[in-house]
C-alpha cells in the first residue's frame, strides 16, 4: 500500500477535508494529517471492500467522513489507531465499524499500552502489614490525607 493511495472514488478528495480540519485547529481540536487518514480509509477498503467504500455515494460525503474520522481520531496516537486496524478483523468480521466503535478499538488499545501496576504478594507477617501501612499512610500524605483531600 502507497501513501497516495485512495478508497474507491476518493481520487483528490483528501483536499476536501480540509475545512473540517481547520476549523479543528482554529478551535485547538487535534486532527489526524490528511496522509493518515486517507491511510486509515485505504486500510479499511482493504479489510472491508465494497461494504467500507459503498458508504460513500459521492466524493462529498466521503470528504466530509474523512474530515469527521480526522478530528475524532486525532488525539490518538498512530500505533493505537494502527492497533485498532488490526483488531477490525476480529472483532467486525462482517462489517466495517462506526466511527464509535472504532474509537471504541482505539481507546482499547491505548488502555492495552498502559504499563500495569504489579500485585503485592499477600504476606500475613506482622513486619510486611506494618510496612504496608507505613506505605500506605505515604500516600495518603501525598494525596492529601484520609479523605483524599489536598492538604
């Protein structure tokens, strides 16, 4: 796949997603780059074919989902999105996502990245519960108290 490449009757009309775009930037919106999300369409007629690019009737209304899916993905990261590409297959086997359910797959996979926090092993010494209070009363210092009130 070429980064020009274009979904089926899509030919030049990256261009048209333009003012969608720029009314994001002018309200500080993030949007993907034209280049990624005429990608992310090309990727999904790949997966999808004529189900994905039948959505379309004419150049407009797929300048104006282009623009749509621009500004909703574009405070996520590339890999995340390329992530919920790759799980299209799973978990739509049989038809293209809504824009809602494939931010659903991007925050998936933004969730997926995050480093997990290790599981204490339980221990029933009194040295490992006074150490565990002991830590557990830090953080309540740095969090603000009991309440969790800023102190």
């Amino acid at each position: 796949m070429t980064d020009t490449a274009h979904a089926p009757g899509s030919a030049g009309t990256t261009d048209a997603v333009t003012p969608a775009v720029d009314s994001a930037h002018a309200s500080g919106q993030a949007a993907m780059s034209k280049k990624a999300t005429a990608r992310l369409y090309t990727r999904m007629n790949a997966i999808y074919g004529h189900l994905w690019s039948s959505r379309f009737a004419s150049d407009e209304q797929l300048a104006a989902a282009q623009g749509e899916w621009s500004l909703a993905l574009g405070r996520y990261d590339l890999a995340h999105i390329g992530t919920a590409l790759d799980r299209c297959r799973k978990h739509h086997p049989t038809h293209p996502p809504t824009l809602g359910e494939f931010e659903r797959l991007v925050q998936a996979a933004v969730i997926a990245a995050r480093p997990c926090m290790k599981r204490l092993p339980f221990s029933r010494s009194p040295e490992a519960r006074r150490q565990g209070i002991d830590a557990l009363a830090r953080m309540k210092a740095i969090v603000g108290g009991a309440g969790g009130q800023p102190a």
